[in-house]
C-alpha cells in the first residue's frame, strides 16, 4: 500500500475539501482533489481557480506518490466506511485504489500534473493575528458585500490598515450600495495591505469563516497578501483566495454627516418588532416606515394583497417628529452584528441614510458602524 | 374583541395547517384558513381538497365568528408575536384585526362562506385502534408506494381486513410496480373497509403519520371510512382524506412462490454494506449485483465514470451459487423498515423477485414481508 490513513482523520480533511472543489464544473479536473502523500503525511487540495485549500494531515506513508480523483466521490465513500484504517494505493492508470475492511472501491483518475497549482508564498511574509478578531470582523461586514454579479468590485470585504494615535488599526469594510458595515480593530500589521486597501470575495472570506469555525480560544492564524492573492494559514490548513481587482467605492464620502437626530433603542426589543412588522412589509421592497416622535417611535407596513402592520416602541428620543423608510431586512441584519445591548440610531431626514453604531462606542479604539440608504414609502 | 387566544395554543394549531393550506394555488381561499369560533373553542380548518384538517383549539369567545384569511400570512405573524394573549376581531369587510402587546396587525379576509366545507360525518361511526399501531403500520408500507402521478392507483396505501383464525387483521400494502410492502396486524375491525380494501393517498397518510407524531403511549385514535372518504381523529384534529379512485392491483399473485434459497443476513451490517457499495452504482438504476455462494454474500457496484466497488459480507447461505442483481436503495429501504435483528431472504433465481422478511416470522399473527424485482446488471 501506498499509505495507510485513519478515517476519521481522512473525513475531516476532505470535509474541507467540498465546498472549494466541484463548485466550477467547466473544467474537469476542478470537480478533484489533489491527494500528495509523503515522509509522514498526506496532503489534500481542492479549488475553483478564485478558493483554493491546502490541508495537511496525519498519515502513514509507505512509498510517496500523488493522485486526483473526484472530490465528492471519495467523500461519499468514506463517509460510509467503518472508523478503522484506509490503505490507498495508486494504480498505473492514474486510478487509486482503496481499501477498508472488507471493502475495496476502485476509483478513476486524472492526472495528478494536470492539478492547477495554488500560488507559492514565502513562510516569513506571513502576520500572526488572532483568528477569533478575524472572524468578528467578518461577521460583522461580510452580510453587508454584494451577490450581483454584475457588481464586481462590491462582492467582496476590504481590508484596510491605519495607524490612530500610535496604534496599527485593521479595518474592514462592505457595501452592496444600499448599506454599508465597517468595523476597525486595534492589531498588528498584516503585511501586503497597501494603503487603499484589498478588496477579498465574499465567497472566499465566509471560507475563512468557517475554516475558523469555533474555535473561541486564544488560536492565532497566519495572514499574508501579495499583489494578486491572499493567504490564511489556520493550523494545518493554508486557503489561497484571489483578490478582487477593483475599486472599492470611496466610501468614507458617503458616511453621512450632521445627523443630528439620535435615537436610543433596545437592541432585542427592536430587532423582535422589526420582525413582526416586516411580515406585513411587500417582498420586494421589504419596506417599513418609522414615525417618530418625543421617545416613541411607530413602525408601520403595509402589503397590497395581505394588510397592514403597526406596533409602537418606547425609545429615547428628543428631536422633533420624523417620518423614514427602511429595508427591514438590512436594519435586522445591521442590528445583530452590532455587539451592545443598547444602539444609537442617527438620523438626519426623509431622504438621507441612517447610521446605527453601539450606544458604547469609544472613538478611535474600537469603532464600528452601519449605514443604511432610505426608501420613499 | 370576538376572541382572545394564548399564543403557543395558536401556533401549534397554525402549524399544523401548513401542509394542506397553500398546496393548491389555482383557488385562492384554498391558500387560506377558516376560523370558526363559539363557545370555548376555535375551530381552524385548511384543506387541499384532498386532505383536509380540522382543528379544535382552547380560546376565550367573546362573540362567536367566522373568518377566512392566508394561511401563512396568519402563521408568520403569530411565530413572532410575544407568548402573550392575542386578541381576535373580525371587521366589517371580512378583514380581522389581531392585535397583541402594542403591535396590531390588519389581516384581509375572504368570504368565510366560500369556504369548501369538509365532508361530514357520523361520531358513532368511528372504530377505536391504537395510533401507535397505525404509525407503524404506515411506515412499513407508505415508502413503498409510487410518487409517479400517471400511476394514481399505485399512490397510495392500501387498507384491507380480514380474519384469520377468528382474529381481525388489519393490512396495509403499498407498491409502485418495482417493490412492494406489505404488512399484517392484529387489530379490531375499522368500519367502512370493504372486503377488496381502500386506497389512501401517499400524501395524506403522511400526514396522519405526522399528527400521530411520537406518542408513543397507548393513545387511541378514531377511524372510519365511507365510500368515498377515510375520517382520522387523533386528540383535537380531525383528518379528512379523499380515497383513491381505483383498482389496486391484484397483489397477492405477484408475492413470488418457490424462492427456495434462503439466505439469513444481519440487518444493520447488510445495510451498511449496502450503502458502501451504492457510492458506486449509477445514479439512475442504483444496481447492486449480488454474488452468492456458501456462507457468503460479494456485493458489487461499477460506475462509468467513477469506478467500482466491492464488498464481502459472511451470512448464512447453504444454496448453490447464484447472482442476481437488485436497486441498491430499495433494498435499504425495505430493510430499514423490518423490525428484526435478522432478516431473511429468499430468492429463486436471478430474473425472480425476492423475499424480506423478519427472520423471527411467525405466520398468521404479525406478518411483513418487502418483494423486490430483480435488475439485469
């Protein structure tokens, strides 16, 4: 045998493997993975040409070799094997040959050279960072990116770097143009940021997401960009993710000023009425308007086929009385990203957009915001 | 206000009317409920024209009412309301007013009248069975009928009755032509089955299944048939399900005779052995070839594009060597449904059907046993 490997090691690794792998079906060979094995371990790699992952685990290896078989298959299969060891020899005819048990699967090939190779990187280049910041800054901006297609150059997060009173700040920032979510976090330097930013897919940041997973402790991952790609080294894993090469919109121009009306609103209690009133909001639109006046605000919708919604929510408010319309939705979505119990609204009128930010917020150290365009209702 | 209602009391209801309400979108109101209330008690029924539920739920009747609005409309709202009172007024223009904590909600309605009325029935009619029988019995035959709708009279389940050595016996068979399962109870006599049996939907025993839940105590349930409709009362709701039309097929002379080779498998092990091979059956005709000979079972599976797989797997077999090939799923699905450690097998050659059957069988009292048509591989 070529190498043996434990299953539940093999199934964690190709896990990783299915959402890269087989998402871009015009090219064979991306529907596989690339299987290397040597000295004491296998390495597995899948990508779509814009994702690509590199896993590294823990196998016995007999004689060094590489193979490419299909992605989905091998998974399927040893999904269904019994926890014991998997010995995998490859054939002559590029196919692998596989065995647990009593089973013995037979599984066809490409050739392994044929394997689009991620892009090389330089050990020393990489930053150390804190992977659980890293992946509170994606929640609290990747919702916000674009899914249209035809807008490129929003469908992704950028990352940015600042330095504030001494201290390096990382940024991040998206907008699909009707709202926007930034966040800034003191941290060291991630190397490769130039000043204006890289622009990151969505698709491959919520990758480096979910390779980040759970783990809440103290864990810390490697970050490094170059001109063309960004690289995330998270324990055994490497993800490689081609930057977006656009503009990111000059966004800091769009951050309304003289808001001057503030509202202060329980953040559950509000998000819990946005809920209930946006049933009654059209689908499209998903439209809700708020009435305010002195510490009260109304929220109101209305459907052409189902009828009308209306509930009234104690806040603290002092201005005069104003009418705005908002995408339910997008203020749902900005609430639960926003890490406080208590969010301050600004508002200016009808016809400009709204910012939301945690009633705590401390200038400068920990800044956080989301702006919201209005609707005519 | 007409009613007032707990929360969690309308949701359970509201819940269960969502998989009749809205199947059927070329009449409007079969996408709403019908709210009907008196006395202490509000009764919500939706129906599909096929299947039909009634519903009794506990409220506060101010004045009695009907109304008749969007289902689903009615069900997300009252998921987000708090778990408070929600009170009920029905408006001049068949629209209700529902309005709980400080959050009103103005629901358009239809003509109540307009409702489609469910088929009526006789209390003293119903027959009393254990509901815990009746689940089972559906989910060892339901899966077997056909989902094919050209074949109308295959979709559905077949309820017989007959008496066997002074016992009633309740049977259910279904089948779509490939398979078919059939299983055998004692029972007391259901009123209203003819001596050739009736037909229920596919669609509808499931959903009986699914009121029956997992009560898994000895609650009783109601039953009755008329020429034309079976009546299920479980608890509060009533289930109304249009029979199928037409002749069942003559089941009892395809049950294969003269499959004198018996094989005795472990079920659980079979079954995973199944699914290891299938990973490389194609997707269309999931074949497994069978390969006996003394004491021993090879499993194998080839894909055109993927490969092959094998397996052997010890069993107790004393015949001369045979191969036959089966649909790798249904076998699963009918062992899935054999309550037995054992099961056993009996073929007679490979262009015969075979035989499941718990190996523990005892003829007469609890019988079930799953036929299989054999494929050429």
């Amino acid at each position: 045998m070529n190498f043996e490997i434990d299953k539940r090691e093999f199934i964690k690794g190709l896990g990783l493997m299915q959402s890269v792998a087989g998402r871009k079906t015009t090219l064979p060979i991306l529907s596989h993975i690339l299987l290397e094995w040597e000295k004491n371990s296998l390495y597995l790699t899948g990508t779509d040409l814009e994702t690509g992952i590199c896993e590294e685990l823990i196998a016995k290896i007999n004689q060094k070799g590489k193979a490419s078989v299909s992605a989905n298959k091998l998974y399927e299969i040893v999904k269904e094997l019994p926890e014991e060891t998997i010995h995998i020899q490859k054939k002559d005819n590029q196919w692998i040959t596989l065995q647990c048990g009593k089973s013995i699967f037979n599984l066809a090939g490409l050739d392994p050279e044929e394997f689009p190779s991620l892009p090389t990187y330089q050990e020393e280049n990489f930053s150390t960072v804190s992977a659980r910041l890293i992946r509170e800054m994606i929640e609290k901006t990747a919702f916000a990116a674009s899914n249209e297609e035809s807008r490129y150059h929003l469908n992704g997060v950028l990352f940015a770097q600042s330095k504030q009173g001494g201290k390096e700040i990382l940024r991040m920032v998206a907008t699909d143009g009707h709202r926007l979510s930034l966040v800034d976090r003191e941290n060291q330097k991630i190397s490769g940021i130039e000043e204006k930013g890289i622009i990151i897919p969505k698709k491959g940041i919520l990758e480096i997401k979910k390779i980040i997973g759970d783990r809440d402790g103290e864990e810390e991952m490697g970050i490094y960009f170059n001109a063309t790609h960004g690289f995330f080294k998270m324990g055994k894993s490497l993800t490689v993710i081609r930057l977006i090469d656009g503009e990111f919109p000059e966004y800091e121009q769009v951050v309304p000023k003289g808001n001057d009306k503030k509202l202060v609103m329980v953040k559950e209690r509000m998000v819990s009425s946005l809920k209930r009133v946006s049933t009654m909001a059209s689908e499209r639109m998903e439209g809700v308007k708020f009435s305010l006046k002195k510490n009260s605000m109304e929220m109101s919708s209305y459907h052409q086929d189902f009828g009308d919604a209306k509930e009234e929510v104690e806040m603290v408010y002092e201005g005069p009385p104003l009418q705005v319309g908002f995408n339910a939705r997008y203020l749902i979505e900005a609430l639960n990203v926003i890490d406080a119990e208590e969010v301050v609204m600004e508002l200016k009128d009808e016809g400009s957009p709204g910012i939301l930010r945690p009633s705590s917020f401390t200038p400068g150290i920990s800044n956080q915001f989301c702006i919201i365009m209005p609707m005519r209702l």
